[in-house]
C-alpha cells in the first residue's frame, strides 16, 4: 500500500481529532497483517475510489471503545457526555470518519472519491478484512485505543 496514503490516513486522523474533538491522540503502530481484526464498540466506515482510474477500491474503518466515541461527539457538540443520545453518537462518528477521509483526500491532491459513511453500533464488535490489501494504524488517547483501519482493492 502506497506510503502516503497511509500517512495522508494517519496524518488526517491526528489532526480532526485534536481539531474537532479536541482530543490529541498520537500513533502507536502500523500492523499490515491480513489476518488482524479491529475492535470497537463503535464504527465509522467509509469507501473511497481512485478518482482518474477507477481500478482502486477502498475503505476505511474508524472503529472506537463506546467512552472514547462519547468524548469526542460530546466534545464536537459543546456538550455534557450525560447529555448524549445513541443518534447523536452515530451521526458524530460518521461525521468524524467523514472528516478524517475528506482531509486525506485533500492530502492526496484529490486522487479520490469518497462514499457516505456508515456506523455500526455494538459493544466489542470486530471487522475483519475486508480487501486484499490492508494497514491498520492503531492509535492512542491515554488509556484508550482506537483502531483506523485502510483497506484497498485493485481491479
């Protein structure tokens, strides 16, 4: 998988976290593995085309612990965590991965298209692989992990 489409990925992450969240959050390892899976309690997914050929595929998956995903929609919001409803957290984590994959566009010199994003919602769920080719960039906010992961597919 192209470098930096995966930095432009990691890169786009950090910075509408700390820019939109208001949650720094910094890279803790890249795993290329085929046969990992990501955890989360809630997912935002996102796919993307190559803009000019079309033979790329793609998606990405912004999968959080549910107290993370609070604090970042809450944070996004202005509001009270307490004040939360399940649709407010769906519709924040679509609109982060949303973000995340909008600026990576940017720093690809719109090479892409992107879709509109999905959320799965459900404690410990896990996404396995999804296309050939896969970088999962695990993250970290004090305690709390949260998972990006970048999946392509050539035609």
């Amino acid at each position: 998988m192209d470098k930096q489409l995966i930095d432009a990925f990691t890169k786009a992450t950090q910075e509408v976290f700390a820019m939109m969240a208001g949650i720094e959050v910094g890279e803790n390892k890249i795993v290329k593995d085929k046969q990992q899976k990501i955890y989360g309690d809630v997912s935002g997914v996102i796919g993307f085309t190559d803009k000019f050929s079309e033979n790329i595929n793609g998606s990405i998956v912004l999968a959080l612990p549910l107290s993370l995903a609070k604090k970042a929609v809450a944070n996004m919001l202005a509001i009270n965590e307490s004040e939360l409803e399940e649709e407010d957290i769906q519709d924040g984590i679509g609109e982060l991965v949303n973000m995340i994959a909008g600026d990576a566009k940017s720093k690809c010199n719109n090479a892409f298209k992107i879709s509109l994003p999905t959320v799965i919602t459900g404690l410990h769920h896990s996404i396995g692989k999804i296309k050939e080719e896969i970088v999962i960039v695990k993250f970290k906010n004090n305690e709390e992990t949260f998972y990006l992961q970048i999946s392509l597919e050539e035609k």
